[in-house]
C-alpha cells in the first residue's frame, strides 16, 4: 500500500504522530514475533531456523493519535553460517544497515538475561543520534526476576540506552505498554498510511513467505540454509456473479528453490507427503489471512550457487 500525499491531510494531522522504528538484534531474539504483536497480525514469518527473515518487512500500527511504523530486518549476521552464502549474507547485512540510517528510533532486542557476542555486534551498529531502547524479550523465561536488576544495570553501562523495557513479545499487556513509552519518541506530523493498513508488503509477497516458513517448519535442521520461494504466478479471480458474499479464488503457482538434487529429495519426501505438507499448511494459512478460497500448486528446482550469485539475488527478489 503506498504512502498517502501530504497535499489532502487535514486539520486532525496537525495533532497526529509518525515514524519509523526499527526492530534490531542477533537471529532468534524475537523480532518477527515482536512485530506480529504490535501490528495484531501476522506481516513477518517466523521458524527456530536462523535467518527467517531476510526481507526488510514494514508492519503498520495506528491508534487515535500515533501511526508506529516498525520495520522488522534479518538477524544481522555475524558469522558463516553456510557454504556458498557470502552473496545473501551482505545482502542480509546491508538491509539491517540501510534501515538504521532511515528510522527516528531502533528497538535493540535481546533476550532478558543473557547479552553474547553476536549481541555486541549488532549494538556497535547502533546510531549515536538516535533514540535506542534496549527492549529485554522472553521474560516469562527469566526464572527469577529479582536476578535480572544486575543484568540490567550491567547493559545500561555498556550503552547509553534512551529507555529499557523487559517484556515478553507474546502478552498483550507488554506491548501495549511498549507502544506508550515509545510514543513520546515519534515525531509529530500527518499519518502515511491508510488507518487500517497493516504493512507495505504486497499480498504475493506474503504468499512467498508463507510457503517459506512452512517450509522451514516442516523440514527443521534437515533442509540447510540455502532455499528461498518464488511466485511464478498470483492471480485472483473475480467472485461469482449472483452469488451473496461470494470471494473469488486466488490461484497461486510457486517454485521452492533448493542448492542441491538432495536437497530436492528432502523437500518433497516420501512419495510427495512432505511437499502436500507444505503446500496445505500454506494454503489453510493463506486463506485465513486473506478470507477467501485459495489454489495452490507448489514444484521444487535446484539452482545450485544462486545465495553467491548477486545477480540471481536480484531475480529472486532481495534488493
């Protein structure tokens, strides 16, 4: 959805607030999850494998008076994580980059209690100019929390954070409360979406991700980091006429895209079950999102070397 022109605002922007805020932190802190949340929808997938998210994925907030555009980035990556993965890594990096310079605050996730390596690596990313909240998730874990004050106070000597906020991304209550210690930080100027819009990404996006994170979910460790999705076809049709309430199909066609023939053998499984997996678990998710009917044909390729190949990134869809 595009951003609304300035030209036709009236007399209410002058008290409305908007802004960008940036989601950062290593791999499997929560991020999607954070973003999910805030916007009361799913716009960024989520798996227990590094990496999900490999898109800079906007999800849109609004109440009576403040638009909270959060922009969800990829772990930012500190280390090798697979052979042949040079070219996707700094594309992954670059994203996380780019966003910071753009944002009027950086939400900087870490899990409550612990602070590694690969942490401190995304805080040096941190900009000097801009509000930074240090936002502690998956508190519910923390066993005691009285045993957090420390660890606290340890993180607020190793960066002048503007505010620290424990919470745990999957009660409402938590980022509800987030949402107010952020608004003070959001500038003051007219909305740029639409009320209702809940992200800038585009519904055959989605579909790519969907079938991505069922992906990723179905085939666990087994199936390496090099895989991707891509639409080769979305199409709706228009509803029946005559028929009341009645929604059109949406015809989706999509290749998983893998580095190696076993690598295909894993995706589609013993005699294609794997593969139906997927594309069922994609579908049902599809049109529960969507509210309507969905067809959804799936095939796997071998594209060996495309995560080094800058110019294959491209045709794949990461910018």
């Amino acid at each position: 959805m595009a951003r609304k022109g300035g030209a036709g605002a009236d007399a209410q922007a002058a008290n409305q607030r908007c802004g960008m805020i940036a989601i950062i932190g290593r791999p499997n802190v929560g991020k999607s999850t954070l973003l999910n949340a805030v916007v009361g929808q799913k716009v960024s997938i989520t798996s227990r494998k590094a990496q999900t998210t490999r898109h800079r994925i906007t999800g849109i907030c609004t109440d009576d008076t403040t638009q909270f555009v959060f922009v969800d980035t990829p772990g930012f990556q500190t280390r090798h994580v697979a052979r042949g993965t040079a070219a996707l890594n700094r594309n992954l990096n670059k994203t996380v980059q780019a966003t910071l310079s753009d944002v009027d605050v950086v939400l900087f996730l870490v899990e409550s209690g612990r602070f590694g390596p690969d942490d401190e690596k995304v805080l040096a990313l941190c900009p000097k100019d801009k509000p930074v909240f240090l936002v502690a998730n998956k508190l519910d874990l923390v066993g005691r929390r009285e045993e957090l004050l420390p660890w606290l106070q340890s993180m607020q000597q190793r960066h002048p954070f503007t505010e620290i906020v424990p919470l745990s991304a999957q009660k409402e209550a938590d980022t509800k409360r987030l949402l107010d210690i952020i608004r003070p930080y959001v500038p003051q100027q007219p909305w740029w979406y639409d009320q209702d819009a809940l992200t800038d990404r585009t519904d055959r996006f989605l579909a790519s991700e969907i079938i991505r994170e069922k992906l990723f979910r179905l085939t666990g460790d087994e199936l390496p980091y090099t895989s991707t999705v891509v639409i080769d076809s979305y199409q709706e049709e228009a509803p029946t006429p005559g028929r009341k309430g009645a929604t059109g199909l949406i015809r989706i066609a999509a290749t998983i895209i893998v580095e190696r023939d076993a690598h295909k053998g894993m995706v589609i499984g013993d005699k294609g079950e794997r593969l139906k997996r997927i594309g069922s678990e994609a579908r049902t998710e599809l049109e529960r999102l969507q509210g309507r009917k969905v067809f959804l044909e799936l095939w796997v390729k071998v594209r060996s070397g495309w995560a080094d190949d800058d110019a294959r990134l491209r045709t794949y869809g990461y910018e």
